[in-house]
C-alpha cells in the first residue's frame, strides 16, 4: 500500500491550522462567547403543560409581555418547556408565573412549575475561575504524563517536547471550539453552561488520546530504528495509525450526529461542542501534533550546524 505523504505537505497543514486558529481568535474577540446564567447568574425555570404545549414563539412572547427580553427558551422531552432569564426576584417570579398561566392555562391545557434554580453572580463567578483552573491543570497533567512515558525517548526529541507539542495540538482544537461557539452564539443566540466546560474536557481527553497513539508509535519505530530520518518515521507511523484513528473518530461522531439530531434540545449544544472538538482533535493529532514533532526535530539540527 502506497504511503500517503503527510510529512512533506506539513507547510500545507500548519497554513491552513494558524489559519483557523487566527479566524477562531478573531471570532473570540470580535463577538465573544454568550454565557448562560450558570457563569453570569440568573434563574431557570422548567415548566410543564398537561397537553397542548405552546411553541417556542408562543412563551417568548409570553415572556416579553412580563417584560423579559433576555430569555432563553427550550423544549424538553414531550411537555416541558425550559426557561432561562435574568436573575428573578420573589415578586418578579410570582409575576411572571401569573403571566404564563393567564397566556396558557386553559380548559383542555394547564400549566404548572416544574423547578425553579436560581444561581447569583458570586457562584456563577466561581463557577466560571473553577472551569477555567481544571482546563488549565488537566493540560499540566498531560505535559507531566507524556513526559513520563516517553521518557525513554530522547532522541531526537526530548520526552518533555512531546507532551509541549500535545498541548499545542489541544490548545487548537479548543480554539475550534471556543470559535465556532462565538459564531453560533452571535448568529443563533447559542449560549454556554457548565456542560459546555465537560465538552471540552472531554475533547481533551480524546484529542490527547489520539495524539498519544500515533505518539507511541513514533516511539516504538526510533527505538527499533536510526533516527536519522526522523520525518520518515513520524510518516510511516502516520500511515500505520491513519485507520485506527478514522475508525475510533467514526464510532465517536455517528452516535453524536444521532444525538445532535433526534436528541433533545437539552444537549443538542453539548453534542454539537463534542462533534466540532472530536473532528478537530482527529485532524490535529494526525497534521499538527506529529508534523511539529518533525519541524522541532529539523530546527534542533538546524541550530546544531
């Protein structure tokens, strides 16, 4: 079977990665992400309907009539409807609940309260450095156990590097992310929670995962042969892992597709986060982590001469 050649276009994939990564930053700056109220604070309120239940339009403007605009609406299994608004005080929320019945109550349909969660700005700040230290330590940990594991490999690169050039690959898929969630959120009103915090963590793990099996690869390959060609080996242990790494990608996003579109809309911004994440740590691991383990290894000659 012919070798694809991915160490030779590697000018190709690193253009086109400090590309995306320079459209996801100006993404992140231009609009930002739009935090729910699990990291601004505000109240969710999940409400059920005996049959008949209005559409997403219908308490929308249900809630502008109370004279709520920054709300935000999503159905729920077959009669529930999710609220999420500003915080609401006692009186505010009594208000608003006399509005709903008034709009939805009827002979043949009745409203009721579900649950009410409340979270205010010093939890939901809390909340937000919280998510912000376990991304930060879960990278430090992968640095401190790839440098272990490789540690027998020190030649050409050293086992530290790897773990360096792993987070380096992350810190793109993140950046995917973090992006496309700016453009959805600008566009769509998409707004994250703490559950976009798990996406991402577990982009981490699968990212780092793939990264780490082409990784031991390459490994096993330099002690079994001269590092003297160093590209060549990262390319043949590419093409080695090549399918394993689209089959385990594939198994991962089909069930994801699957829950994006007939899930319900509770994780539809979850699933949506871990298909973006998992198709951008699949390429990352193969044209990022990899090729850059060959530029260190070229610049370290370079500099040697």
């Amino acid at each position: 079977m012919k070798k694809i050649p991915f160490i030779k276009y590697s000018k190709l994939w690193f253009t086109i990665s400090s590309l995306t990564v320079v459209v996801a930053l100006a993404l992140l700056l231009i609009w930002g992400l739009k935090f729910g109220i699990d990291f601004t604070g505000g109240s969710l309120m999940e409400l059920s309907f005996t049959q008949n239940r209005p559409t997403t339009e219908q308490v929308q403007g249900a809630l502008k009539t109370a004279g709520l605009t920054d709300t935000v609406v999503q159905m729920s299994g077959t009669n529930e409807v999710i609220v999420r608004t500003t915080f609401l005080s006692e009186s505010e929320h009594e208000a608003l609940l006399t509005v709903m019945r008034n709009s939805f109550n009827a002979t043949t349909s009745s409203m009721r309260e579900v649950s009410l969660q409340t979270v205010g700005g010093t939890v939901s700040q809390d909340l937000r450095q919280r998510a912000i230290y376990a991304i930060i330590w879960v990278n430090i940990a992968i640095i401190i156990y790839v440098a272990y594991a490789f540690r027998k490999v020190s030649r050409p690169v050293a086992s530290w590097k790897y773990g360096g050039l792993a987070i380096v690959a992350l810190c793109h898929d993140i950046l995917v992310v973090l992006g496309a969630f700016a453009l959805f959120g600008h566009f769509f009103n998409i707004q994250i929670e703490t559950d976009f915090v798990l996406a991402l963590l577990t982009v981490l793990g699968f990212s780092v995962t793939d990264t780490i099996v082409v990784y031991d690869r390459i490994r096993e390959n330099v002690m079994h042969h001269s590092a003297e060609n160093f590209g060549e080996i990262v390319n043949v242990a590419l093409n080695e892992t090549l399918m394993r790494s689209i089959n385990t990608t594939l198994t991962v996003l089909l069930p994801l597709v699957a829950l994006f579109f007939l899930g319900g809309e509770s994780i539809h911004d979850f699933a949506l986060a871990l298909i973006i994440g998992m198709a951008s740590g699949a390429y990352s691991s193969i044209f990022i982590a990899s090729p850059l383990l060959v530029a260190v290894e070229r610049w370290q000659r370079r500099r040697k001469v």
